[in-house]
C-alpha cells in the first residue's frame, strides 16, 4: 500500500465503479455503428478478442483497468453515434465475429 491514507484507498478503489456499463447487446452496437471489430476494440483496450466478446455477450465486464478505458470508449462511441446507445429489445444480438484472436 503505498498510500496510508485508508479514505484514498477506498476512493481509489470506487474510482469509476459509479460509471455504469451499457447492456451488452447496446456495447456490440456502439462497436457495430463505429465500424469496428472486436480486435480492434480489444487493441485499444488492452484486452484479449476474447475479452469484448464475453463482455458484448453479458458472460463477463471489464475489470480494471481495462473497465475505465471501456466505458470512456463506450461513451465516446454513443456520442458519435446516439442511435445505436439504445437499446433495440426487437432486433437479434449481433453475432460475434469470428476469427483468431
């Protein structure tokens, strides 16, 4: 520990925890809307493919600190692109790419 503070060390480790994930279907879609691939999300996460695959399937989410950079990546995306941030509870989960990874 190298903060003895015990108030900062619970701060730090709340920190982002209050920044509250989308549903997975709408993290597959904001990645969909940008025309980006699973690799390239997890390239820039610093994560495994596999990773945002489990993570757009709801089977896991992100941890830190690979969760802070999702999230700030996952709000960017809807900013950019505000029809896919909702939720479409009609449409089909978008499949998973295939490929190595």
């Amino acid at each position: 520990m190298s903060d003895p503070d015990p108030l900062k060390r619970v701060d730090a480790l709340l920190e982002g925890l209050d920044e509250v994930l989308p549903p997975p279907r709408v993290r597959a879609q904001l990645r969909l809307a940008a025309n980006l691939t699973q690799q390239e999300i997890a390239d820039a996460v610093g994560v495994r493919r596999l990773s945002v695959v489990n993570w757009e399937l709801g089977k896991s989410n992100p941890r830190r600190p690979h969760r802070q950079v999702y999230i700030h990546l996952l709000n960017q995306l809807a900013k950019r692109f505000p029809q896919a941030a909702v939720l479409d509870l009609g449409s089909a989960t978008p499949a998973s790419e295939g490929g190595s990874g």
